[in-house]
C-alpha cells in the first residue's frame, strides 16, 4: 500500500495520531470517499488553510503552558499504567479544543485553567499550528464532526463555523447506526494511511454528535540505524536489575551532544526533517522512573534542551526496536485530575440550541513503532457527548536496556507531540 506521505527515499513511515472525540459537537473537512449513508455537509479544498480566527504566532506563553499540560497527562498516565506506555497530548488538546468552543461558563473556565489559556487564544495558536505543517513536511492534521440525524438541524451556527474554519473540519450528517460506524472507520483509515481501520466499535443513538480529529507524522531517521549493527537478543532489566526480556538493540556512534545531571542522561537524534526528534530520559542509576517523570516540570524539561546545558561528546545510542500499545477506556479520570471537571456534569451549552450537554466518556489508544529506519505511531481519543554540576565526559555510552522516558518532540522548542515510557513489556 502506498504511504500516505512520501518522503525522499520515497519510504513508508506514519506517525498518526487519531483523535476521535464521541462528543455532541461540529465540525467540518473530510474526505467522503466509500460513506454508506453519511452526507458531506462540507469539506475543505485541497490545500486550504484555517480561517475565521486571528492566529497567533507560537511564542513563549504558549510553549509553557503546552509542555506543563502535556507532562501533568503525561505523569498522571504513567501512573495510572501497569507497564510501557504512550500518549498524545497534542491529538487530545485539539479534540479538547473544538470540544472547548462548545463549553460555557465555570465548564470553559475549568478547560482554559488547563489549558493555561484562554479559549481565544487557545484557538489563535491550534489555527496557527494546522496550517504549519502539511503532508509534505510529515506531520498532518485532520478534523471531522459527525451530527445525528436527530440534531443536526439544532447545531449552533457558531459553533459548526468555529469548528471549521479554525480547525478546517469536515461536517457529515449521519443516522448513527452501524453504518455510521462503517463510515467513521472509512475516515478514519483514509487520514491515518490505514495504521487504524477499527477505531468505532459501535455508535450509541443517545450519542449527538461525534467530533474526530486526526494527527498523523511520518518521518525516517536523518541517520539510519544499521540494520547489521544491531545486537540481537540483548538483556533488558527492570529497575530492580532483574532481567525481564530480550531485546534487539539498534546501535549507532557519532559526533553528538548531551545532558546529564544527577536525575538522568538525555540524548536525541533526529528525523529526516530536522524540526522533529526523538529525545530520550533515560534515570540514572538507582533513580526510578517514578522519581524521574516527577521532575519533568516544563522548567526542567527546557533546560534539558537548552544548547547551554548540554555537552559535546562521540556519543554510542543503543536504543531497543520496540512496539507499544496502549489504551486508557477511562482518560476522564485523567482529565479530573488535571480540573477539568465540570464538562462531565453540563456546561456544554454552545453547541445545540436551548440544549445543555455534557461529556460521557473519554477514551485514549496509541501505537508506537520504532525501528532501524524512523518511527510511526498512531493515537486515538474519543470524547462521548450526551444530553443534559557533576563532571561531563568526552565520550558516553547510553546504553537503554532498562525503563526509560522518550518523546517525539517538534520544532526548536521541541514541543512533545507523543509521549511514552519503555520498560521492556
């Protein structure tokens, strides 16, 4: 099957981030090829970019307030998993985002608080970010909204035009019945490049509205790994250094950088296309991992990338070939812990006229991939909306056969778009 991004060795590589948001919102764009029974009420032009929103330049404010709501989800999944485990924080703040432009009083309020800005400016800088990056430069976002029969006629102009013009969503009408379903996986493969085809078990008629939204990143190492210096069947241990599997360990040495402190050492290599990387945390000995993703604050995390405060070495990566599924059926607990309370009691009043809606479930699934040649990885959340100074050496080894923290991060700021943690199971 042919990739849905191409890059200049014309190999396959995605990195899809699907967010399917179960929510009684709108949207707009699309593709609607293969539908059974849903309309197209609208979709973009080829090449379209957001409109009907002042966009914001990326600054500061921004990077702060994302890499503080991205690492709060980030810890509060890890500690809420048995074993390896990954997230997007970015596919579920733009699902959050069009489900924010629906959200009123102490409800909006919760959501800007965790968001660390306000709804405004929370849409000046997610208009800005979709029309950055397109399929040719690897990272792609896409957005749908699925209205039941039953309202759609009911759905606030505002909102649908929110939702469409700031966040370039298609808007389909459809019955809601299995092959609502039917239809909903159809988009959902053609935006992922089919990394996932069966994402909607089932579609409740009680549901109004389904808002998905999907991120998909594809992207080869700037420098492949040599397949025939990878070490076959290598040890990893756990943190109590028992050994717990074998791994295949992709090697590689060369001119680099680092940091290190007396939490962790951390290193990155890069993708084709420079704006992303893979950076790495692996603790330091006799430091969990536990007591590590507690100190990745956002202040920490930037001093971590700060040019400053990393050293030149000829640094050796043996870093493990690995796949890692994860899924969260109950993310809303996440989200309560981070404030967002009130959008599970109502709130919701901007999205159906004289109606006041609530969320019923939020649910959150990732696969990430990493080989000799780049990374994919694919994410999908679903929101359900119904009614009512230590010494530096000159040469290092970061051998990773024990549990570590990794990012895929993009741009200068190095802004986390997936998040997960390898420990070897």
């Amino acid at each position: 099957m042919k990739s849905f991004f191409e890059n200049k060795r014309g190999v396959s590589r995605r990195i899809a981030a699907v967010v399917l948001v179960l929510a009684m919102m709108t949207s707009l764009f699309g593709c609607s090829r293969g539908m059974e029974k849903a309309v197209a009420l609208a979709e973009p032009e080829s090449g379209a970019s957001s409109s009907g929103v002042s966009k914001l330049a990326l600054d500061g404010t921004f990077y702060s307030a994302y890499r503080a709501y991205a690492l709060e989800m980030f810890r509060l999944a890890y500690k809420d998993a048995d074993k390896s485990m990954a997230i997007s924080p970015f596919s579920v703040m733009y699902a959050l985002a069009m489900l924010e432009n629906g959200a009123s009083g102490e409800t909006l309020s919760q959501m800007e608080e965790m968001f660390g800005m306000s709804r405004d400016t929370m849409n000046g800088y997610l208009s800005t970010l979709i029309d950055q990056w397109t399929k040719d430069d690897g990272l792609w976002i896409a957005n749908s909204v699925w209205l039941n029969d039953a309202i759609a006629d009911n759905v606030k102009k505002q909102f649908l035009d929110t939702c469409s013009k700031t966040y370039r969503a298609s808007a389909f009408r459809a019955p809601f019945d299995e092959t609502t379903v039917r239809d909903i996986n159809t988009w959902v493969s053609d935006n992922t490049d089919g990394m996932i085809k069966e994402f909607l078990k089932e579609a409740d008629p009680g549901l109004l509205l389904l808002l998905v939204n999907a991120v998909l990143f594809d992207q080869d190492w700037e420098k492949q790994f040599e397949k025939s210096a990878t070490k076959k069947d290598q040890p990893f241990y756990d943190e109590n250094g028992n050994k717990i599997r074998e791994v295949d360990l992709m090697c590689e040495t060369g001119s680099g950088r680092y940091y290190r402190d007396e939490l962790c050492t951390s290193v990155s290599k890069t993708y084709e296309d420079y704006n992303f990387s893979f950076r790495i945390y692996q603790p330091q000995e006799g430091v969990s991992l536990d007591t590590l993703i507690e100190a990745l604050t956002p202040e920490y995390m930037r001093g971590t990338v700060d040019y400053a405060n990393q050293h030149s070495a000829e640094v050796t990566l043996e870093l493990p070939r690995f796949t890692t599924d994860y899924r969260n059926d109950k993310m809303e607990n996440i989200l309560k812990a981070m404030g967002m309370t009130g959008a599970f009691g109502g709130g919701l009043t901007e999205i159906v006229e004289g109606g006041d809606l609530s969320v019923d479930f939020i649910i959150h699934q990732v696969r990430i991939e990493v080989d000799e040649e780049g990374t994919r990885a694919a994410a999908a959340t679903g929101v359900g909306v119904k009614s009512s100074a230590p010494i530096f050496p000159e040469e290092i080894t970061v051998r990773l056969d024990r549990p570590f923290v990794y990012m895929i991060v993009a741009g200068d700021n190095q802004i986390p778009i997936f998040m997960g943690t390898y420990e070897g199971n």
